[in-house]
C-alpha cells in the first residue's frame, strides 16, 4: 500500500471518532484549542504578520478548513487563503463550511502553485501521520519551495506518540529541523496532554493552565520557522 493511500484510509477510519473526542462541548478540548490559538497567535504578532491583511497563506493538511478561518479573526482576506487536503471529503466539508475560502484536493509532495507565492504557511498536526520519511522530506520541500523569502511555517504537531493511534508518530524537535534545516525558529512545548485535559470537566477553568504549565505534560510543539530572506 502507499504511504498516501495508508494515510486516507487511516483518516477516513478516525473521522467518527476523532470529530466525537475533538468535541468543542468538552471544556478540555476548549481550552486546549484557545491555548494553541492564543499562542499562534502572539507568535504571529511577534514577527510583524498581523493583521495578516494581504498575506497569502497555505494550510497543508487543511482538513474541514477550521484553522483557515481562524485566520479571518486576524485580518487575513479569505481570497488570498487556500488550503490542501488529501481526502476529498475533507475538502468537500471544508467548501460546504467556508465558501469563501480556496480548498483543494492534493498531494502535498507536489504542490501546484509557483515558488516563492505564501507569506505564511500551516502545518498543524500534519507531519505525524505521514510515517514514510521520503514523503514527510517530499513535502517539507515543497512547502519551503513555495514559501517567499522571509515567510514562515506556522508549527504545530505532536511530541509524543499516540498510545491509541498506530497512525500517528511523535515530530520532536530534532525532527522538525531535519524537515526544514534552511528555517529558523523556536520550538516550545503546549497544549495540556489531551486524555488529561478531557477528563478535567468543571474543573478546567483552574486546573487547565497550572497543569499546562509542566512542561512534561505539554503534548505538543508549537513555533514559527522563519526562511531567510528580506
């Protein structure tokens, strides 16, 4: 089996499930996404890119188009937003929820757009279920090729494995450099280890930020990896 049709069967098996344990109606996962959110964030305003205003922004692996429309809070304009998805149905989900916003069914080892043509790009959980390193080094190629001189990738993936999840591998740091050797940027931990974080129910709202805040249970990687240029 290839690597990308492992990857659409791995997907299409977890979309019930995993649309029932991201549920916004559990307060953990709230505070997980307003967490990662908040931290995208500050690090976008850090490096002067927002308001994204007229910023042209890529999202690979933009699943039901969610975290592009995010975007939309922070001054980007939907028409210079697109987004690639492997599975069809995810891009077809994604069109019906935001139509003003590009989404595209395709293979991310080739990217069909010319270099140099994103000011910021998206990776959020993307990489750790891709487990074939050629592709995984396919892709992060192709994501530098199309990024402008002094763009960024905006990171955000897993630091451990899944215990549950044979299909999703953990992308330390040491990793990531190896996915892009020619940017630049920290990495930190976040985001609250999601089995622990679901099960604070009322508590959350106290409890959430100090446990967030060791770092041995932060899950997750987040940061901006800058390319060189102007």
């Amino acid at each position: 089996m290839s690597e990308t049709n492992r990857i659409a069967q791995a997907y299409e098996g977890l979309e019930g499930r995993a649309g029932r344990r991201w549920s916004l109606g559990n307060p953990g996962n709230r505070a997980m996404l307003a967490e990662r959110r908040g931290r995208a964030e500050r690090l976008l305003r850090a490096a002067g890119m927002v308001p994204l205003a007229d910023r042209r922004v890529l999202e690979v692996g933009s699943g039901h188009g969610s975290e592009l429309a995010w975007l939309l809070d922070l001054g980007a304009e939907a028409s210079g937003l697109i987004g690639v998805d492997l599975l069809p149905d995810r891009v077809a989900s994604a069109r019906r929820g935001h139509p003003e916003i590009r989404f595209e069914v395709g293979n991310a080892e080739h990217l069909d757009f010319p270099d140099a043509s994103f000011d910021l790009e998206l990776a959020i959980t993307i990489f750790s279920s891709i487990l074939d390193r050629e592709m995984a080094a396919n892709v992060g190629s192709e994501m530098v090729s199309v990024l402008r001189p002094g763009g960024a990738i905006l990171w955000y993936d897993v630091r451990y494995d899944s215990n549950s999840n044979p299909n999703v591998k953990a992308v330390p740091a040491r990793r990531v450099r190896e996915l892009f050797p020619s940017l630049a940027g920290e990495l930190g931990g976040v985001t609250l280890l999601p089995p622990l974080a679901r099960r604070l129910g009322p508590l959350t709202p106290i409890a959430y930020a100090p446990l967030a805040a060791v770092p041995p249970l932060r899950s997750h990687l987040v940061g901006l990896l800058r390319k060189p240029g102007r």
